[in-house]
C-alpha cells in the first residue's frame, strides 16, 4: 500500500477534474456536490495522515452523526438515537484504545440498546425499536475498522467514491435493465461501470486484491441498496437534508459501509 503523502496528486488530480466536469455539465447540484467533496477530502486525508488517533476521531464523528441521522429516518426516540451513537462509538474507541475486544464492546452496546425499550415497557413499538438498534450498531460499528485498516480502508474510499459517480453517470447515460426495485434510478451498466472504476482506483493505488476487489464490486452496490431499503420503509428521499447537495452524511457513505463490512469478512 502507497504512503497517504503520495495520494496527494491522484486526489488533487480526481478533485480537478471533478471540477471541471462539473462545471462543464452546468448543473447546480453537481456543483454544490463537488464543493462538498472539496472541502471533505482534504478533512477525510487529514485525518489517514496524523494516524490512528486522527482516523479515530474522524470514526466518532461520523458514527454519532451517521447514528443519528438513522435514528432519525426511522423515527425512533432521541434517547433511543443517543444511546445508538453512543454504542457505535463505543466499539469505535475499543477498536483502538483495547484491540481485539471489539466485539465484548458491541455486546454491551446490544445490551444498553435493548435496555431501552424494556425498561420504558413499549408494548407497541418495542420490537421495532430494538431491532432498528441491533439494526444500526451492526451497520454502523463498521466504522471501527478505518483505524486498523489504515491507507487501505482510504484506498477503499477514494475508490468506492469514484465508483459511485462513475456509476451514477453510466447508468444515465447507457441506460438498460435496472439493478433492483429498492432503487429504480439504478441501472445493472452504471452498476458494472462503476465497479469497473473501482477495481482501476484501487489498481492505480496499489491496493487491488482479493477482497478489496470483491468488496468494491459487490459490497458497495449492497450497501447503497441496503440504505435504499431503509429510506423505502421510511417513505424518505435522504437520511437528512443538512449536507448540501447530498441530503445526508448515511447517503454518501452507505456504499463504504458495506464495502468495510465485506473486506473484514474476507481478511
């Protein structure tokens, strides 16, 4: 894996060209979206750069407000939320103050979120409470692994973001048979032209392997149908509506989330 200083270019370059691209199509939304990715990128690279303590308090951030934007989608209560992000962040910090007893942090997490709704004696909506929080602790404790993965779970970012607009922009224009019914923009061309710009970035970045391969390819997709799924059942277009351009930070991150999940299977 290539040092974090030597993504610089390939990073300044991907941003430039975005721009311009951007700027080109005459679009607003596509502009306000590269200006948020602007001013993310060099936050995201920052953070890889000053090490695990860096990378740590960039988990934390986003699992509280990737937290409590899920918990909002839902509609389940604050304290319900709060402890949700609370037990995210939780297996965060074991996974870097105590490695290995990750899993002991997320079962307390799971004991503290089923707590919950036991002690308030929710009869009526109990079980979809605690299931949203089993739910999100799973999907979100991913996130514990950004620190120990180091460059590559970067790699897998910078990656699984250029397959997404690849993806995005394929599927306009080739068209053809749609991905799935949880999302009918989608279509099975920008899918494989995504995962195809994917599989290059993380070639280009000397971080192409086995799992990475497969969690780029299958793991990214999943994940943004899985947060797909969610919005469904929660009749809503985005997890937010604070992030310009993007509607929340759980929709920019839902494929990485995934991806994260397969490669920690796979390694």
């Amino acid at each position: 894996m290539i040092a974090v200083a030597s993504l610089m270019p390939f990073l300044g370059g991907a941003l430039a060209v975005g721009g311009m691209a951007a700027a080109l199509s005459g679009r607003r939304e596509l502009l306000i979206r590269w200006c948020c990715w602007a001013v993310a990128v060099p936050v995201v690279v920052g953070a890889f750069w000053w090490g695990d303590p860096g990378v740590t308090a960039l988990a934390l951030v986003v699992a509280v407000v990737a937290a409590l934007e899920y918990g909002g989608l839902l509609d389940v209560p604050r304290t319900d939320r709060a402890v949700l992000a609370a037990a995210v962040s939780g297996v965060v910090l074991t996974s870097w103050l105590a490695p290995g007893n990750e899993v002991r942090a997320a079962a307390v997490g799971a004991l503290a979120i089923a707590a919950i709704p036991l002690l308030a004696g929710d009869t009526t909506h109990g079980l979809r409470r605690l299931g949203a929080g089993l739910l999100g602790l799973v999907w979100l404790s991913v996130l514990a692994a950004l620190a120990p993965l180091g460059t590559t779970a970067l790699a897998l970012f910078i990656a699984v973001s250029v397959g997404d607009i690849i993806a995005y922009f394929a599927g306009q224009r080739l068209g053809g048979p749609r991905l799935s019914l949880l999302s009918p923009a989608k279509r099975w061309s920008g899918t494989l032209c995504g995962a195809a710009a994917a599989l290059g970035v993380l070639a280009a970045l000397s971080a192409l392997s086995l799992p990475t391969a497969i969690a780029v390819a299958v793991g990214a997709p999943a994940g943004d149908l899985l947060e797909s799924m969610i919005k469904r059942g929660a009749r809503v277009k985005d997890s937010a509506q604070w992030l310009a351009g993007s509607g929340g930070l759980l929709d920019r991150i839902d494929s990485l989330l995934l991806a994260l999940a397969v490669l920690l299977l796979l390694s």
